[in-house]
C-alpha cells in the first residue's frame, strides 16, 4: 500500500477510535467499574492509540513527501547575501494599481533578479506555477506543494451534481494538527485521570446550593467526563480531518456542543449551565455568519469540498483549484459561478428582453460576457461574503473580538477541558479554519482578518492584567493568543500564524494543566489567596515557569528560544513586514509588539502571585500539596514540548517550521513580481511571508519582541517579584482604567442591554402578540360569530316564531272563545236560540233596507 | 393489479378494520382492548416495512423500487363514475416515507398512550380511525377521495383532543376543528374549480397512460369527436398536473385579472398551510398541543402537520406552477415568517408543551420555505438543482420533524404524567433525579436544535442553502434562526434538566422512566441518529421523484413560463411606449391604438409576442410526447 492508501485509513481509525470509546461508555459507563472507573482506560487508550496513529502517518507522509529546504529558524543565515535594497519606499507598490484584481507591481524585482537568491527562489518557484521559463532561474528544480490525499466516504445528499460528502483532505497541516491534538488530549486524559478522582466517590458541590442552603450530595460521574472527552477528540479529529467545508461545520457544531457538555459539567451549578448556554449561543452566532458564507460558496460554486475529486471518472474542481486554478497560476479569481451568480440581474433581463423563442436559449451567458462581467468586478463581493462568512464562523470559535465573551466564562468547565478544550484544539479550530480556508480569502477579508486579530489580542491582553481568578487569566490570554494567531494569518503570515498555532497549544495546555494542578491543591482559583505555593509544588510551579516562558517567547535572541520565541518571532515581523508594504496600517506591528510586553506582564504577575512570594493565606497554604504523579507526568511531558517543539532535528532539515512551509497551501506566496491587492481597496498589499526572514526585518522584529517581552517581564518582577512598586497604589492611581479593565470593558453588560433584552422583549411580544391580537381576533371572531347567532336566535324566537306563535295563538284562542258558548246549560242555549231568532228578524229586517238602498245606487248609475 | 389494490387497500383500511373489530369487545376489557389496538398499527406497520425493502432485482412486487420516479403500485378503479370519481391510489417517493414515517408513529405513539385510563374503548376506535384517514390522505391519487381522507382525520381528532384532553380541551378542540374546516372549505373551492376547468381530451396518450388514466379509451375517442361542450372532467392528481404544465387549461382569467389556477393555487395553499402550520394562521396548534394528551401530541406534530406541507408539494406546485411561480416569494416569505416568529414565540413560553408546540411552527417554516425556493429560473440558468435541495431538505426535515417533535411531546409527556405540571420555571434538576429520562431527553431536544448529526439538522441546513439562489434577503433571514434555536432550546434545557433540585410540587413521583417509556424513546432517538448520520437512508426513497418532479418544473419554467414573461414584458413595453405617444397631438388615434392593445395585454396577449403562451405551451408538451410515442411505435 502506498502513502495515499493507507494515511487515510490510519488517520481515520485515529479519528473513530475516540467515537468508539464515545459509544462504549455511553452504553456502559455507570457498569464500568466503581462509579465508572475504568471508563477511562477505554477513553485513554483510545486516544493514545490514535496518537500512535497519527504520528505514524506523520512519518509515512514526510517520507512520502520530503521537506523543502529550510528557511527558518535555522536558515537565518541564508538571508545574509540580502541587503537593504529590500527595504523598498513602501508607497511606490501601494500606487497605480488598476481595476483588475491582480496586477504586477514590480515588488519583489529585485530580490528575483538576484540569481543567488537560493532558497527563496525554491519556495517562490514552487508556489508562483507561472514561471515557466525555468531555464531562467534556479526555480527548475522547485519544490510543490504535495498533492492533498482527497476522498469520499458517502454523501449525505445528492441533487443532480450537487453533493455534500462525508470525505477527508489530508495535507501535511491535517498530519500536523492530527499529531498535535492526539498527543495534546492523551496528556490531558492521563492528567484528567488524577484530576478528575473526586468524581469516582460522592461528590460535595460547594458551588450548587440546594434550596435549604446546604452544599449538593450526588454522586461522581467520573465516566460521564471521559465520554464527553471522546466525543470531543472525535468531533475535533473529524473538524481536521474533513474533506470540505460542509463536513467542517458538522464537526464545528459538533465540538460546540461537546464544549457545551463539558462546560456544563458541574450542571448543578447555575454559573456553569449559564456559561454552557453562552458559549453555544455566542457560537451561533458565529456560526450564522459561517452559514452566510457557506450559502454564498454552494450557491454559486456547487460544491463544498476543498481539493479536487473525481466522480464518475470525471474531475470536479473543489473550492480552490475554482478560486484559484492551476492555469491561472494558482491566483486569486472570481469563478465563474460567482460572476454569473453577481449577474443574476443582467441575465435575467437579457432573457426577458429577447425576443419569447429565443427567450430561455439566452439565459446562458457567453465566456466572453463573463470575462466582461468579471473584469468589471461582478462576483467579487461574493468572494468576499463568502471569506467573511467563514471567518464569523471563526470568530466564534476562536473568540475573537466581538464574539470573544463565551470563553472566560467558559472556564466553569473542569481545568483538564480547558485545556484541551478552551486553549489547545477547539478554540483554535478557528484559526486552523482560517489557515485551511486561505486560498479563498480576498486581500480585504485578510485585512479584515488582521484588525480582529490585533483588536482582540489588546482588549484581551489588558483584561488579564487585572483579573485575580487564575483560570481567567489564561482564558484571557488564551483570546490574546488567538488574536496573534489571526493577526499572523491576516498579514500574510500563513506559517507565523499556524506556527503559533502549534506552539501555542503546547504550551498554553501545559498552562492550564499547571492552574488545574494549582487549583486542585488549594481548592480556589483565586490568585489572592495564594501565594508561595512554589515550595509546596515544585513540580507544577516548575513546569508553569517554563510555561511562562515559552508563552512570552523567552529566548537568547539569534541563539535560542523557547517555542513561543520563534512563533510569536515571525508574527512580529510579518506585521513589521506588512506596516512596511502598507504604511497606513502600522496598528498590526503596535499590537503585536505592544502585546507582547502585556503578556509578559501578566503571565510573571501569575507566576509571582501563585508561587513566589509570601502566602496569602495560611489556611489555603498548609493544605496545598504537590499533585500526583499521573497529573505532573503529563506536565512534564509537555514542557519539555513547550520548550523544543519549534527546534530543529538536528542533521535534517525536519521541524515544525519546514512542516509548516510544506504544509502551506499552493499559491499562497506572491510569486515573482507579483503583488496581491484587493479590488475593493487597491492599495492594499499582502507581502509575501519569506521576505520577512529578511535581516532587515528579521533583526528589527526579534530585538522588538524580546526587549518588549522583557520589558513587561521586569515590570511584572519590579511589582510581583521583588515589591519595587506597589501595585495597589496603581490601582488607586488609575482608578477609572482599572475599573474599566476589572469590568472587562463592560462587553457582557452592553451585550446583555443591546442583544439579550432586545430579544426578551421582542419574544415576549410576539407571544404577546399570539395571544392577545391573533387570538384575540380569533376569540372576538368566534365571539362575533356566536352573537349573530345569539341574535339570529332571538330574531327566530321572537320575529319568527313569534309570528307563527301570535298566528297560532290567534287562531287557538279565536276557537276557545266559541268554546264558551258550548257550556251545556240548557237556558244558555234558550237565550241564545231567542237571541238568535231575533237577530235573524231584525237582520232580515236591516238587510232589505240595505239591499233596496243598494238597489237605489244601482239604479242610478 | 390486485396485488396492489389488495395491499393498499390494506394498509389504509386495516386500522378502520380493526376499530370495526373493537367494537365487539366488551369495554371493561381494557387491557385486551390496548393489545389489539397496538397489534393492529403493529400489523400496519409491518406492511408498510415490508413494502419498504427493496426488492431483489428483476422481481415484480408491490415492494417500493428506489430510484424510480414515477407512481407505484397504482391502481385506479371506478368508485363514482357519474362524478367521474376513482378509488385510485398509489405511492412514489413524496408519500412513501411519509407512509412509513405514519405507520411508525403510530405504533409508538399508541404505545405511549398507555397513561389514557378514561374511555379506552373510544380512544383506541378514534385512534385507528385516525390513522386510516393519514394513510388515506398520503396515498390517495384522486382528488376526491383526497378531500374524503381529509375530512375523515379531522373527525376523530376533534375527540380525541375534545374528550381525552387537557382543562380547555373544548376550546381548544373546536379550534382545531373550525380552523381546519376552513382550509377544507377553501381546499373544497379549488378542488371544484380544478375539476370544473379539467378536460381530459387535452391530453394526449402518452400523457393520459402517465397519470393513469383508467378511461383512455373513452377519452381517445372523445378526443376525436372533438364535441363542443362535451369536456371529460377528472379529479385525477396526476392528470390535473399534467393539464397544469402541459395545456392552458387553467390559464383562463377568473377574477382581478388572475388565473384561474393563480386563484386555485391561493386557496389551496392556504387549506394547506392552515396545517402545517404558518403565522399568522397558527394559533390553533399551541392550543390543541396543549390540550392534547401526549400520544395525539405526538401524532399531531408527526404526521398531521405533514399533511400540509405533503399537500403543497403533491398538488399546489405540479398542478399550479404558474401561480406557484408567481407566487414564490410569498410562500418563502410565509415561511421564513414562521420561523422567526415561531422562534421568538417559544423562547418566550414558559408551558414546555407550549413551547415545544412553537418550536414546531418555526420548524415547519422550513418546510414551506424548502418548497417554494423556486430558484429554476432564467438568473440560474434554470438549474433545477438547488430548488430540489430544497425540497428534499423540505421533505426530509419533515420525516425528521416528525421523529423529533413526536419525541419531544413524549419527554414532555413523561414527566406530565409524573408531576402533572408543565411550567418551566418549576422544574430543574431531572438529570440528577431521572438520570437515564433525561439522558434520552437531551439529545431529542438536541435533534430539535438542528445538531449535525441528528435528524433536524439536515432538513434545516439543506433548505437553508438553497435559498440564496432565489433571494439573498431570505437566506439571511432564515439562516440567523439558528441563533433563535439554539437560545430556546438551551433555555428550556437549562431551566428542566439542570439545576441543582427540582423545584415544583409532587417532587415524590419523579420515578425513573419505565421500561416501556424507554421502549418508545429509543427508536425514536436511534432514527434520530441514523438519519442525521445516514441521511440517505431516507433521501434514497425520496431524491428520484422529487428530482423529477422539479427538474420538469424547471422545464416548464425554461419553456413556457420564460417566454410567457418575455412577451409580457414586451407587451408591457409596448404599451409604455404606445401611451408615450399619446402625448402627441393626434389623439384620436393614439386612444384607439391604445384601447386595443390593452385589450389584448390583458388577455393571453395574441399579437405582438403572442405566440408566447398558448402555441408555444402546446409544441413543448407535443415535443415532449414525441419520444414516449417514439418508443411506443417501437414497441
């Protein structure tokens, strides 16, 4: 079997393994074992075995597929034969653009000029398809981009061509984020094995009252932990190991509610079922945006999947080879589709207006009116809809600025969830979206990209200044980090940005895990109540200064670092890089650098207020304990991680970095000469990643990161470590900033006030509306209608009836009156017999004087 | 032949055999009553499973063949001639899974009826009742016995909601009935109207064999008597669907300048929609949920409402295109309406059944809103592709509302019979107390969020994508209900299911769920899972007819419908241009020319592109009769 057989199978059974373990416990856990024990030997070993897996397939692939030369860290020195005349006048690209998407500014002349320029003519070669002129430069023998592995398992629908599949798209980043995140989550399974043991007895809940106000007795759920990880591990294994964006946002809900399990799983506690819900619903509301984009791709492209497929014998293009084909390069174009889709108005009144036979033979336009259309920009917007679509899917996810709010709450969960969860995998699905989506982003959506990073990084960063509860801290920093991962990827950085993605997870899991190991020893998260805490635990107090460091990028600059120092490094310089191209947008470079001080300033304050130091409570401190050994194993384990994970293998050119260069999507570098911009803001430029290992880049960005690293870390020592400033006194001194950054700039009261009532008070209209106008209509119609009735009723017994009744009493009664006359008295009768001869006398008598006057009238006409 | 009336027969009137039976059965025979109810829609459901697999290859059965288009297992057999009325019925893939879907709810939700202690007799003849009269309704092909089915379910659930019901159950019977009876008065109108404009001479014979006409002989040779005022008028679906798109039959002016069909497609939709139901003509559905005992719930919101939405797509559209074409904004209006509305409206509740009853109108929104994104039209391209993605999200979010609302009316009911309240606000803490109910509870509900991997997701998702390609604004509209959903179902969760204690009156009698509780909620959530896993599973029924059916839409639209709106535009342009010229000094004439052209362009407009409508209708329908005779004359 070769590498494009057998990856798939090896990565697909990492990703079922954990689906498995899922079905397993659901299905037995509360007979596994005392309260579920054993729930986590299956949990963990499934997870372990897929770590086998994917490092496995890790190796089958960099055989397969062999390393590009190095560029960096350790290729530093190759940037040596450049000097300055990189440093070109950054207004000179950003002018004279025209109105087609992609046109050539002489940008990177120079630098393609210089025939010595190895190692970036490899990569540009490799990536810019168009120089076919090999014979020109040493791009002959250029590296590409391995093919992705594409395939289908099923669709879940098919409408003519129309598919949405169930498949995988495997490239070096599936590999890489497939080794991260099972290694990650089996350290965090051991870890959660030691934290988690309260849950194998009867657990007391301080935090979940009852109505008699005493603490909640239930009993543990430990296997109930374990199958919420494993489903987790599958949801996110399945999120990277997805052939297109469909399959992607199944796995993105589907992590969104194992997140939600897992924060909810002290449900008993208001706090946490609240934060469970936010985190789902803020979500959403990313995910209303994904959905717009999703729409905007399937409605005018017809396909979902990332890489080319072939069905029924045929090739259909997947998302990039349409957004960006082969024969063009590998640029960015508008498809087809999109143009079409733009013009549904100008069709539709073409097929209108030509003549009634022609009308339906014209609804298809030619290529030539497409190209018009094109070059005039139609379709364009939808490309842009379509990036900013998928990353409000990622905001969300990521917890991006305005979305950011869910993830601090979202620290209600238990600490070995936040770790895996809240910073090392599922928050940076968003990032990794971001990353596997590039190829579609237009220059605009980067830049888009690039402002919520840098906005979210600083808001982020300066709430965790002041924060005391010590998982906030990270979660807060977690939503900094993120943004450096977003910013990275907006400016260009497409390796800065996944490189941190990497590094990051390392050792901000290493973080948590430490905060979970100080929290299960003192039993609060509060920082004020701690203190010195590094005699009792040096083993975790240990592990988390390596942490810190590597999270600050700690290093001796141009020597070595720590993982952070080489990632957080190429971010800094390719925001320098991109102030450079765009000198209107220095803000990326501040943020990025100034955060960087931040953050040292507030992992050190962590660092110092846990471990160093006097305790803050004596109480709290007698009770502390180093924890056990199967939750520091893994703290060890992960540092080591944290600190090498961005080193080179000695004598290869194998490291994370090189990785990363492959696993860069084709088309993603500016080739020779070439400048990206956007159509909707021209002078926009996204420079090409390599050129910031430049020198002139390189040494400015390095000795900017590091000298404001330390100057944040001796700010924090000056205050937390050896008491040289006060920081109550600050506090007093800037109240109102304090009280801004203490309340978080207020983000949930002005959501609450603008999103949250306006919603109540909308859907209790509309019930309202329900019940009284609707039905109220309803109810009066019925009413109505049963009033006529009433009265047609009346009228019936009164009018109607009564007129037959009155006619039927008139006729009863004129037979009753003779009645009386038939009384039987036999003198009645006489009377009435001699009455009546009289009457017929005087009758007659009456009579004939009438009829002879009648005669006379008659006689005298 | 027979084999088909035979099992069709059988499986509609088997139930109404059954209460047939039960009546001979002393009613303080209560359990046996019970037994032989379940082993009858037992026995109906077999049918229909059996009829459900697929058959080997080459067998001639009456077992349903995947992929085929077209009716099967037809029959049509004289019931009224002198009315030209036929017991004709048969199945394709728009009523065959909701056949299945009908016959498996009623298995389980006759199970759940087990907590009915009052009247057993009378709830288990009105129950079978009731199913003969869904049956009836998905299969019948006549237009006639169509209406007969119709009215034959409305019955008993009167009852069933009126008798065995909640503390308002009169009220909310009554309007259930009235609001009901007013679609089938308006569904009465069009179904006259229909019959009265039909004439089965315009057919021609491949079309007349395709709807299964059972007269085609007497047709034929009325056809060639060609006799003035001697118009052959049917009740027959599929040929109504085929004077529809392929003669101008109902093209014919009625009242304020529209159609004949555009007024028929109006009031049948609203018969229909009164069902599913849309805002504003829904409050009836929050009522009778709320009154009805737990099993006629579940029936209510799994197969009742599908009627509506089965009625649209089987009769509204094939049979009315026109109107269905002009009409389409307003049916995906009505439905995106409903599911915000519906939306807002169930966060607000704060009766679980109340709520659960709004998530179902806003559920259904998508079902009406799948079915009219008739998005095959010249801005496409005509591709017929995406409208059908909506409709098979249309019709596969009905089969999995109906899983999930069905289950969600059961939890619901669980925990009614227990604590005898549904106020949200006095639960809490039954996933400590009922561990196991509640771990059967959540994921329902979470089916009912539109979770990946669970049945409400794919209707909901497939629907929602297919929109932008008729109108950007209603995409957008439609897709943010996901917010919405998420936000009341979680709310509901949170204020039932967690929490630290339960914090109602009659905490003592939240016992675990019985065995035969879990009886019925495990095939309900096992389908939940194997449809939104498996999808195909369902869609392998439904896609080819579906497909067809839109595809010959598309068609129309592309062949008929387009040149039609050319040469109104063109008339329209026309008289633009004409009453420009009144302007000028020779009046006189100016006013004549005018009159007459207005006469026309009200009328199928004959002169200037007239050829559009009628002639152009009539070739495409010969054109597409050729090959069918084609391959006839090769036989």
């Amino acid at each position: 079997m070769d590498a494009n057989t057998i990856i798939p199978i090896l990565l697909g059974a990492a990703w079922l393994l954990p689906l498995a373990s899922f079905v397993t416990i659901v299905l037995a856990g509360p007979r596994m074992g005392k309260a579920g024990s054993a729930a986590a030997g299956v949990a963990t070993s499934a997870i372990l075995i897929g770590f086998v897996l994917s490092a496995t397939s890790l190796m089958i692939w960099l055989v397969a597929n062999p390393l590009p030369e190095p560029h960096h860290p350790g290729g530093h020195h190759e940037a040596e034969h450049h000097d300055a005349e990189h440093d070109i006048p950054a207004g000179e690209h950003a002018t004279g653009n025209g109105s087609t998407p992609f046109h050539a500014v002489a940008f990177l002349a120079d630098d393609s000029a210089d025939p010595s320029d190895d190692a970036h003519a490899d990569a540009d070669g490799a990536e810019a398809g168009h120089q076919n002129d090999a014979g020109d430069h040493a791009a002959a023998e250029a590296y590409t981009a391995p093919t992705p592995i594409v395939g289908t398992w099923y669709s879940l629908g098919e409408f003519g061509s129309l598919r949405i599949d169930i498949g995988y798209y495997i490239d070096t980043l599936t590999v890489v984020m497939f080794t991260m995140v099972t290694l990650i989550a089996s350290c965090i399974h051991f870890y959660a094995i030691g934290y988690m043991h309260d849950e194998l007895h009867d657990y007391t809940d301080p935090l979940a009252p009852t109505a008699d106000g005493q603490p909640l007795h239930r009993p543990g759920r430990f296997h109930r932990f374990f199958q919420y990880l494993s489903l987790f591990c599958f949801s996110m294994l399945g999120l990277v190991y997805a052939g297109n964006i469909a399959m992607v946002f199944v796995f993105w809900e589907l992590v969104g509610i194992c997140s939600y399990f897992l924060i909810g799983f002290y449900f008993e506690r208001h706090s946490a079922s609240t934060a469970a819900n936010k985190a789902f619903i803020v979500n959403r509301v990313g995910d209303f945006g994904f959905i717009i984009g999703l729409m905007a791709l399937w409605a005018s492209l017809g396909t979902f999947a990332f890489g080319d497929q072939v069905v029924d014998g045929q090739t259909q293009p997947g998302i990039f080879s349409l957004v960006r084909p082969a024969d063009h390069s590998h640029k960015l174009i508008v498809p087809a589709g999109m143009v079409t889709a733009a013009a549904a108005d100008e069709i539709n009144e073409a097929v209108l207006s030509a003549p009634p036979t022609e009308a339906a033979a014209s609804a298809q336009p030619s290529a030539a009116a497409i190209d018009q259309w094109r070059s005039e920009g139609y379709g364009y917007w939808l490309l842009v809809i379509a990036g900013l679509g998928v990353f409000c899917g990622c905001v969300g996810k990521s917890a991006q600025f305005p979305l950011h709010v869910w993830l601090p709450d979202a620290m209600e969960g238990p600490t070995p969830v936040s770790a895996l969860v809240h910073s090392a995998t599922m928050v940076a699905a968003g990032v990794y979206l971001v990353g596997r989506f590039y190829p579609v982003f237009t220059p605009e959506v980067l830049l888009v990209i690039t402002y919520v990073g840098a906005v979210t990084l600083f808001i982020a960063a300066t709430i965790a200044i002041t924060a005391t509860d010590i998982k906030r801290v990270l979660a807060y920093s977690t939503v900094s980090q993120l943004g450096y991962m977003m910013l990275a990827l907006g400016v260009g950085g497409w390796v800065a940005g996944m490189f941190h993605l990497v590094t990051h997870a390392f050792f901000k899991s290493l973080l948590f895990m430490c905060s979970g190991s100080v929290i299960h020893a003192c039993h609060t998260n509060e920082m004020t109540e701690m203190g010195g805490l590094r005699k009792k635990m040096p083993w975790t107090a240990y592990t988390m200064l390596v942490g810190c460091l590597a999270i600050i990028g700690a290093a001796i600059p141009f020597v070595v670092g720590f993982s952070g120092y080489y990632s957080k490094d190429s971010i800094v310089a390719q925001s320098l890089l991109f102030w450079q191209a765009n000198p209107s947008h220095p803000w990326p470079f501040y943020a990025a650098a100034g955060g960087a001080a931040i953050t040292a300033f507030y992992m050190f304050r962590l660092w110092f207020m846990t471990f160093a130091g006097e305790p803050r409570n004596h109480h709290v401190y007698e009770h502390a304990h180093e924890s056990p050994k199967v939750m520091y194993m893994p703290l060890v384990v992960l540092a080591v991680f944290a600190t090498i994970v961005a080193w080179p293998v000695p004598l290869t050119n194998l490291s994370l970095n090189n990785m990363l260069e492959q696993a860069r999507p084709t088309g993603m570098l500016p080739g020779d000469g070439e400048v990206w911009s956007g159509v909707l803001m021209d002078n926009l430029v996204i420079p090409n990643e390599l050129l910031s290992h430049e020198l002139d880049i390189h040494v400015p960005a390095t000795l900017i990161a590091s000298g404001t690293a330390m100057l944040g870390l001796l700010l924090a020592v000056a205050f937390y470590g050896v008491g040289a400033l006060d920081p109550n006194e600050v506090r007093q001194r800037f109240k109102l900033i304090y009280w801004w950054l203490w309340n978080k700039w207020m983000f949930d009261e002005l959501y609450d006030a603008v999103f949250v009532r306006p919603v109540h008070f909308v859907s209790r209209t509309i019930a309202n509306i329900d019940r009284t106008l609707i039905d109220g209509l309803i109810n009066n119609l019925a009413l109505g209608v049963r009033r006529i009735a009433d009265i047609d009723g009346l009228i019936d017994k009164y009018v109607v009836d009564g007129l037959v009744n009155r006619t039927a009493s008139c006729i009863y009664s004129s037979g009753l009156a003779p009645r009386r006359v038939q009384n039987g008295r036999l003198q009645t009768y006489v009377v009435w017999i001699v009455a009546g001869t009289a009457a017929i006398f005087v009758l007659s008598e009456y009579l004939g004087w009438l009829s002879w006057g009648l005669g006379i009238t008659t006689a005298f006409k | 032949m027979s084999y088909e009336v035979a099992i069709l027969s059988l499986i509609v009137f088997l139930p109404s055999l059954g209460a047939l039976g039960l009546l001979l059965v002393p009613r303080d025979k209560v359990e046996a009553i019970r037994l032989i109810t379940l082993a009858v829609t037992l026995a109906v459901f077999a049918l229909t499973v059996y009829v459900a697999i697929p058959a080997d290859d080459g067998e001639a059965s009456i077992r349903f063949e995947m992929g085929q288009a077209a009716m099967q297992n037809v029959f049509n057999i004289p019931w009224i001639p002198s009315f030209n009325i036929y017991y004709f019925m048969g199945m394709d893939g728009i009523s065959f899974p909701l056949v299945i879907l009908t016959t498996f709810l009623s298995v389980l939700s006759f199970w759940a009826s087990w907590s009915v202690k009052t009247q057993v007799k009378g709830f288990c003849i009105l129950f079978l009742l009731l199913e003969t009269g869904m049956l009836g309704v998905f299969l019948a092909l006549d237009f006639f016995l169509f209406y007969i089915f119709w009215e034959v379910m409305l019955l008993p659930m009167y009852f069933l909601i009126g008798v065995w019901g909640g503390p308002r159950r009169e009220y909310a019977a009554i309007k259930f009935f009235l609001y009901t009876l007013l679609g089938s008065v308006f569904m009465l109108i069009a179904i006259l109207m229909l019959y009265f404009a039909s004439d089965l001479r315009q057919l021609d014979e491949p079309q007349l064999a395709a709807a299964h006409v059972a007269n085609v002989d007497e047709v034929l040779t009325a056809k060639q008597a060609a006799a003035e005022g001697a118009e052959m008028h049917t009740f027959n679906l599929l040929a109504l669907m085929q004077m529809g798109q392929h003669t101008d039959l109902f093209d014919a002016p009625l009242l304020f300048g529209y159609s004949l069909q555009w007024w028929a497609f109006l009031l049948l939709f609203i018969g229909f929609v009164i069902k599913v139901p849309v805002v504003p003509l829904h409050t009836w559905l929050p009522d009778a949920h709320v009154e009805a005992p737990t099993p006629i719930s579940m029936i209510l919101a799994g197969v009742l409402l599908k009627m509506g939405g089965y009625g649209i797509i089987r009769i509204c559209y094939p049979i009315c295109p026109d109107a269905g074409f002009d009409l389409a904004y307003l049916v995906c209006g009505i439905g995106v309406l409903s599911m915000v509305y519906g939306a807002f409206a169930a966060m607000a509740q704060t009766d679980f059944k109340r709520l659960v009853a709004y998530s179902s109108v806003s559920h259904m929104g998508y079902v009406v809103l799948g079915l009219g994104v008739w998005s095959a039209w010249a801005p496409t391209n005509f591709d017929w592709r995406y409208w059908s993605m909506g409709v098979n999200g249309a019709m596969f979010q009905m089969i999995g509302h109906g899983v999930s609302s069905a289950g969600m009316f059961f939890m619901v009911g669980v925990i009614y019979d227990r604590v005898h309240h549904r106020n949200l606000n006095e639960f809490g803490g039954l996933f400590r107390r009922m561990p196991l109910y509640a771990g059967l509870a959540v994921p329902i509900f979470f089916a009912g969020l539109g979770l990946p991997g669970l049945c409400g997701f794919i209707g909901e998702v497939f629907v929602t994508l297919s929109v932008w390609n008729y109108s950007h604004v209603l995409a957008v509209i439609a897709a943010s209900v996901v917010i919405l959903t998420a936000g009341y179902i979680l709310w509901a969760i949170q204020r039932v299911y967690l929490g630290p204690e339960y914090k109602g009156p009659h905490g003592d009698a939240l016992t675990p769920i019985t065995l035969r509780e879990q009886a019925i909620a495990w095939p309900l959530i096992v389908f939940a899972i194997l449809f939104g896993v498996y999808p195909r599973c369902v869609f392998d029924y439904m896609t080819p007819t579906i497909n067809a059916q839109v595809q010959e839409l598309a068609e129309w639209t592309r062949d008929v419908k387009t040149p039609r709106l050319a040469a109104e535009k063109a008339a329209e342009e026309a008289a633009a241009a004409k009453s420009a010229d009144q302007d000028r000094p020779s009046r006189p004439v100016a006013e004549k020319q005018d009159g007459t052209v207005g006469q026309l362009s009200l009328v199928a407009p004959t002169d200037t592109g007239a050829p559009a409508a009628t002639p152009a209708a009539r070739a495409v329908s010969a054109e597409r009769a050729a090959p069918l005779a084609l391959a006839r004359a090769v036989d």
